[in-house]
C-alpha cells in the first residue's frame, strides 16, 4: 500500500509555534504529527509514503530520512508553488500506480487503515472520501412549538455533522482528471467528479480523529497521546 501526505501548510492558525517549526512536525507526546501519522500507516500496511512538501520543505526531509527509521520508504516532493490539497498528487503521478491513501498532514488517527483500503478497493468510484460524525453541543434548549403553544422542548441538544475528515483513497485512473501545474482542491475533484455524473465512495469512520487545526487541538493531542499512540514505536 502506499499514500501521500500533504505536508506543505503553513500552519498559520498554530503561530507563534509554526514560525518556527513546520506543522507536520510539531511534538506530541514523545513523538511528532508526521511521525505518528508515518507509524500508524505502517501499522496496517503501508510501506510506501510520499511527503508532499512547501513550507520548510528541507527541514522536514532532514527530519526524516529516507523511512529506514520507521522501516519504510520515504519520498519527498515540493511544490515551487502551491498546488492545493490534490494538486501535489501530479508530481507523483509515475510513482502512484495503485489505489493510494491521500492524507492531510494535520490528521490523528486511529483509524484501520487496512480496512478502509479493502472498502475502497472493492468500491466501483475512483474515488472514496473517508468521513467522520462529530457532535457539537448547542448552549440553548431547543424548544418545539405548534402556533403559540410549546410541544416539547430539548435542553442543550447535540449537533451532529458528517465531515470529510481529510483521508481519500484514489485509483490512478482518476490521476488525468487532475489539472497540473494549477492549484486544485480535493474539494473541487469531488465537485467536478459529481458534476460528471461519476460515483464518489464514502467510507464512514468509526475510530478515534483529531485535526489538528487550531492551538486547543494540538493541547488536546497531548493529553489523548499516551493512551491512542503512544505504542507507536520506530523501528530499532
């Protein structure tokens, strides 16, 4: 198996720690982003990963190596301008000669990567969008009402919402519907392909997920380390 995580951003919403060090590579625990999201891809499989870089491209390959560490095959990629979330795919497109995994570089997971490569793999799109229910509380009770009369009434409900939780497996089939040299989104892929009348895959997660977007993410990402990922090692 293989995937590509996009590791580029420029992590604008974690200042001052970004100024410094690129997102991916943030610590957490006894361990970085990169680095954890490197093991659990092994962990189920995946033996080949590509890192597609723009923002301190150089100190994140230093950082790595070439994968013996973490007993696999690393390769890197840079953008010498920005290409979005699906663009960086392109640059790749010799290497990516099976269905592969398409990471953001903020995502924990505990997700079964093995499993969510066979779903997809079976599915007959060529693309499958990997998503995640996640419950936002709601600081009112909602009430329910019929004319002037109140029917009922729910103190501080849940939201729920269905997100894309920024993990797609690809076929290489669906590499020449992405332009090159332009910046292009996963978001827009998905947009074209549903204009097409062509079939996107989704693969409801069930497992632990945290992005890592803002500063209480990547506080929250200390205190859940030790018990999601802590067991994550490298190799000797």
């Amino acid at each position: 198996m293989k995937a590509v995580i996009l590791a580029g951003g420029l992590g604008t919403r974690l200042k001052p720690f970004t100024e410094i060090i690129p997102k991916p590579l943030l610590p957490v625990g006894e361990s970085s982003v990169l680095e954890i999201q490197i093991l659990s891809l092994k962990k189920h499989g995946v033996r080949e990963i590509f890192i597609a870089t723009n923002y301190m491209a150089e100190y994140v390959q230093a950082f790595l190596g070439d994968g013996s560490k973490y007993g696999v095959r690393l390769v890197f990629s840079k953008e010498d301008k920005p290409l979005g979330t699906c663009g960086p795919v392109t640059l790749l497109a010799d290497e990516l000669d099976e269905p592969f995994f398409l990471m953001n570089g903020d995502i924990l997971t505990t997700l079964d990567f093995g499993n969510a490569y066979d779903f997809a793999c079976k599915h007959p799109a060529e693309l499958v969008v990997l998503t995640k229910e996640i419950r936002t509380p709601f600081s009112f009770g909602n009430v329910k009402s019929e004319g002037d009369c109140l029917i009922d009434v729910e103190e501080k409900p849940n939201f729920r919402f269905e997100i894309l939780a920024g993990i797609y497996v690809l076929k290489p089939t669906l590499m020449p519907r992405i332009p090159r040299n332009i910046p292009y989104g996963i978001d827009m892929l998905i947009k074209d392909m549903l204009a097409a009348k062509m079939k996107v895959g989704k693969y409801l997660m069930e497992e632990y997920w945290l992005d890592i977007g803002q500063i209480a993410d990547f506080q929250q990402a200390q205190e859940v380390y030790k018990e999601h990922f802590g067991h994550l090692k490298t190799s000797p």
